[in-house]
C-alpha cells in the first residue's frame, strides 16, 4: 500500500467553503459526504453550498477583478510558477488524495499531478508574454493609428468533472489567472476534496483573497444558474456532458457570456492494414483503459480493418485481460473502480442491451459481487447497430471492435456520430496518416499514439463536443478580449 498516512491526509484537507479568502460553512450549514468508490466508505464531509454562497463568490471575485486585472504580469506568473513547485513537491500525497475520491490506481494519479502542475507551469510562462501580442499599424487612409491590445474577460465561473480532479481544475484555473481573470470554480461533488487542497496550494503560493473562490455542492444546476444569471459574470468555462453544456449555453445566452465548453465525446480508432499491430494493440489499450476508460477522449469504437481484425482482436483481448481491478492505493491494481455504482449500472447495461442484441462477448462482462464500484476489463465485437453500445459514450473499461474494409468506410464509420471531440488511428503509411487525420471530423487526432493530451496542446472538439480550446496559446485566449484603441497623431 501507498506509504503515506492516510488519515493525517485528510485531516488537512479543508472541508468548507473557499470565499474571499476565507474558509467558510455553507449559509445553511449543510454538507455531503465524499466516498472512496473501491471501498464505498466516507472519506470526509464537505459544505454543501446553496445559490446564496454561489453569488457571495462571485462578490469577492467581482470585488477583486479590477486589481488582479492590474496586476503586473510577472506577478502573476510568479503564483502559477509556485504553485507548480509545491504540487510537484507534494506529488505523493495528492496523487493518494486523486486515488482516495476518484478511484484511479496510484500511479495513473502521479502522472494526473505531473499533467496537471504542467497547466500552471505552461501558463506561468504564457502570463509574461501577454501584452507583447498586440498590434501598432497606420489604418488604410493615414489619418491615425490602430492600437490593439488584450484585455481579461473578467470574473469567470469554471465547472470542472470528477474523472481528472486536479488537472480539470488547473487547466482552467491557470489560464484565467494568467490572463487576468477572478474565479469561481464549483468541482463535481463526487470529488471536490482535490480542489480544496489545490485552493489551499494556490493561498500558500501568494495568490490574493478573492482571486480564486470554491464552492462545492450537490445541487450543481441551483447553484450555478443564479450565478450565470447575473450581470458582472463575464464568462463560463464548462467540462462535462453536452446534454448539461447545452443547457449553460441557452443561460450563458442571456448576458452573451463568453463560453468555453468541452463536452462529451465517442472517440473512433481506426487500424489499417498497414499498421504495426502491436503498437496499435499498446495505444488502443492507453486510449481505452486510461483513467479506466472514464475519459471523454477514450476511444470510444475501435474500427479494425478486416486484414488485421482477428489478429488485432486476440492481441487486445489478452492485453486487456491482464489488467488487475482492485482499489487504486494497492499496488497490484492497474484498474480502478468506477465513480460510483450509477456510472457502473449504466457501464453494465450498454454492455448487456449490446449482448442481447447480439453482440459477442469475449472478456468480462459481468458485475463482481463485493464492496466498490468494480467493472472487469471488457471486449465485445459484433456489436449490432441497433445497440446503445454505438452511439452512447461508454466511460468505462469496455472495447467494442468494429471491422471495416475500405480507408472511405472507415472514415464514415468514424465520423457517423454528432461528436468529435477525439480520434485515433494507426498506419504506417504516412500519406494515409494524414489523408485520413485530416478528413476525420474531430478536434484532436492521434496518429500511432494512444495519448494526446498535452498542456502545450490545442485541446477542444467541434460538433456537439464543445467550443474553444483549452490548453497551449489558444487556451488563454479564451479568457481575453481584444481592446481597439484609435490613436490621432
């Protein structure tokens, strides 16, 4: 087991309400309890915020927007570059906190602190060069000077999931700080401890009162629509399901908030008949098993061509039966628990509506009995097109293998959705690589690699999988405007 003392963890990670620089109880008093999902026991109960603490955020966000706005750049960066040194130094235990509400095995949960300290080292290095972007020129007639400039939004409401805790809060964090912005970010109540201590990190780095405000809660829609409702929110930044981002957009209408979503996903991966097989076999099972499949880019239908499709199959199928399940602090486990039990139902019934349509099961496939919310390792092929299985985005270990013939049947297969957020394929044909990269309708593709993900990235989707880009120049450019100024000389 992890060689940290559980207890003393968790009995320094903050349960109330972060507002204006203060620890807070909800103004009802109210709290909820966080579970460990491999053990089903309480880790610790948090406030449980109501629309009244929702808008005393975003109050002390509003009342410290202007001067963290004028803050010089370099100080900012300062906070984001120290509180990635003390997340690197505190890497062990807050990857046993990941672990201890989220499920992932201990070392799925360092490189999680390892990618999401590396958001508030890219951003550090990005606030300092902000106003060296702008533009100086003679408009077209010579009568005066175009001045443009970038500006922050101003106060900013970001909602992070439950799948990544700490690297979904600093994605969004780091860049509105970078850019100048106050926030008020509201974790998903199935793991808001990892944000508490994130919060505790950033106060201890320098980060001013107000700047940076949480609120956790279990009623996420009453929260968030009164806040969203008023005026002096500038912009909202949301990571979940786009049946829920679809629902903040018609709100974010109102006051025509800037918008950030990234939503839901059902990543394809294609392997060609040219691709070497068994580094195809290594990136499906990284592209599909990371994070326990619970992840918006995990490839969601693997589409294998009909000369490698047995091969493939047998090679995947033995891969993914060597993962271990158990709770993620045990060394010996590679494959966490699911959330909770009503991710696992809904992982299980896809699984068993594929089965009785049809489908062929070949690995797993069946809820163990016992504590924690378990889900074996899962291989179906022949799954039927009227399964739920094809269009639902599973968000769990199960791999659905699809043959194909043709690169242009390929191709429809993988675009035959209304997402398209990620893809992945593999050739070793270089002119097909990109061929097909480029006719796939997704935000980000992977050629011959199972991970994408990088802070230095463009990260978003197109279709109903979201708006923006999170992550590298572009991600910070969510959080400004640019400022026209015409200069007579």
């Amino acid at each position: 087991m992890v060689d940290i003392d559980l207890a003393r963890l968790l009995q320094a990670v903050p349960t109330e309400l972060f507002i204006g620089g203060k620890w807070v109880s909800s103004r009802s008093g109210a709290t909820f309890e966080v579970v460990d999902p491999a053990s089903e026991e309480l880790l610790l109960r948090v406030a449980d915020a109501g629309p009244a603490d929702g808008i005393a955020a975003l109050d002390a966000a509003v009342d410290v927007a202007a001067d963290w706005a004028a803050t010089p750049p370099q100080a900012r960066a300062d906070v984001l570059r120290a509180a990635y040194d003390a997340l690197i130094e505190r890497r062990e235990e807050i990857a046993a906190l990941i672990t201890l509400e989220m499920g992932k095995p201990l070392a799925e949960a360092r490189g999680e602190v390892d990618y999401g300290a590396g958001f508030f080292r890219w951003f550090s290095e990005s606030a300092t060069r902000l106003h060296l972007d702008g533009g100086y020129g003679v408009e077209p007639g010579g009568q005066y000077r175009i001045v443009t400039t970038k500006r922050p939004v101003g106060p900013t409401l970001l909602v992070t999931p439950w799948n990544f805790p700490l690297a979904m809060g600093t994605r969004k964090i780091g860049a509105a700080l970078a850019a100048g912005c106050t926030v008020v970010i509201k974790p998903a109540e199935q793991t808001p401890l990892t944000t508490l201590l994130l919060v505790e990190v950033l106060r201890k780095a320098g980060l001013p009162d107000g700047v940076v405000n949480v609120v956790t809660t279990t009623d996420a829609a009453g929260l968030v629509q009164p806040v969203m409702a008023d005026p002096r929110l500038r912009k909202i930044s949301f990571t979940g399901s786009t049946r829920v981002g679809k629902l903040l957009l018609g709100q974010a209408a109102d006051h025509v908030l800037r918008s950030s979503m990234e939503l839901g996903g059902n990543a394809p991966l294609l392997v060609f008949d040219d691709a070497d097989v068994d580094t195809a076999v290594e990136g499906a099972v990284v592209a599909k098993l990371r994070n326990g499949g619970e992840s918006c880019v995990a490839a969601n239908r693997i589409h294998v061509q009909s000369g490698v499709v047995e091969e493939f199959t047998r090679k995947l199928t033995e891969h993914m039966a060597s993962f271990r399940p158990g709770p993620g602090l045990n060394p010996a486990s590679t494959l966490g628990p699911l959330i909770d039990d009503r991710q696992r139902a809904k992982v299980a019934g896809l699984v068993d509506d594929a089965v009785a349509k049809g489908a062929e099961l070949l690995l797993g496939g069946e809820v163990p009995t016992g504590k924690g919310y378990f889900y074996p390792p899962t291989v179906l092929r022949g799954v039927p097109h009227e399964a739920e299985l094809r269009t639902e985005e599973i968000f769990g270990p199960v791999a659905a293998i699809y043959p194909f013939d043709t690169e242009d049947e390929a191709i429809a297969a993988a675009n035959d959705t209304p997402f398209g957020l990620a893809s992945y394929l593999f050739s070793q044909n270089l002119s097909r690589a990109m061929r097909v990269a480029e006719a796939l309708d997704s935000g980000m593709t992977g050629i011959n690699r199972g991970v994408i993900s990088n802070p230095a990235a463009p990260f978003g989707g197109i279709k109903e999988s979201g708006l923006g880009r999170e992550g590298s120049s572009h991600g910070i450019e969510e959080y400004l405007e640019t400022k026209y100024i015409g200069l007579g000389i």
